[in-house]
C-alpha cells in the first residue's frame, strides 16, 4: 500500500519552476515537443487539445487543486521524494495515452513551495518510464549541483 507524502500539488498549491539548462526550460521544450507529435498525427485541434490539457492540470497543481493518484502520485518506488503529474487522452484514433511531468519538491525551496518540473514525456512501457524517472533523478542532481535556486 502506498503511504501518500504531502505535495504542494493536493495540498494548498506552490510555484512551477522548470529544470533549466542553456537557458532552456527542459520540461517545456518536451511538451513543445509532444504536442508537436500530437499535431503532426491528428491536427491541430488535437494538439490544442492536448496543451490546454497540461495548462490546465499545470495550474490546478499551483492552486493545490489535484487528487492522487489521478491526477498526481508521489514519493514514487523507484526514487523517494520524485512526484509525478499524470495525464491520460483518448486521442481522434480512440488510442489511449499517457504522459507524465517528474517532478520533486527541493528541501531548499520548501518554504517557498517549489514544484520543481524535471521530465515531461510520454508513458509508453514500464522500462521507458523507469529511464524517464531516472532522467528526472539526474537533472535534480544536477540541479542541486548547479543551481542558485
């Protein structure tokens, strides 16, 4: 059984704050990305569809307005204190899909109520989500490592 740890998420709200590198913030390129895809394969519609999506779930995290585990899971098996927002679409083909945005919550912007945004990407095999969440633990490191906050 999963013992839920708190996030800002469901419980009162906090700030977005993306992983960033060369100036590029990494998890909105993804999303960029994907509905790109997403518009290629089933229009533009479709890909508006999608962005207002994670518009959407984005500011319901803000105002603490999700519910696990639809919409959030957190402290995830594979790394303690990563958190992710999940998204599920039918799409025109009635193709189910899923994506998800790793997130954590650093202990050095805890008080601020940070929900750093580390990896968005599609949930395609158990394997591939095991590397996403990884990445995710990467840039964190990375993060701690290079960041001013």
């Amino acid at each position: 059984m999963t013992t839920w740890r708190l996030s800002f998420a469901f419980n009162g709200g906090g700030e977005w704050r993306f992983y960033t590198r060369g100036g590029v913030k990494i998890p909105i390129k993804e999303i960029n990305v994907e509905a790109a895809m997403i518009e290629a394969q089933e229009g533009t519609v479709a890909k508006d569809l999608f962005l207002e999506d994670v518009k959407r779930r984005l500011r319901g995290a803000q105002r603490g307005e999700l519910t696990p585990p639809d919409d959030v899971k957190t402290d995830l098996a594979r790394a303690q204190g990563m958190h992710e927002l999940r998204w599920e679409r039918e799409m025109k083909t009635g193709q189910l899909r899923w994506w998800r945005l790793y997130y954590c919550e650093p202990l050095a912007l805890y008080p601020e109520r940070v929900m750093l945004a580390l990896r968005f990407a599609e949930k395609l095999t158990k394997e591939g989500q095991d590397a996403d969440i990884d990445e995710a633990v990467t840039r964190h490191n990375w993060w701690k490592t290079n960041s001013q906050t």
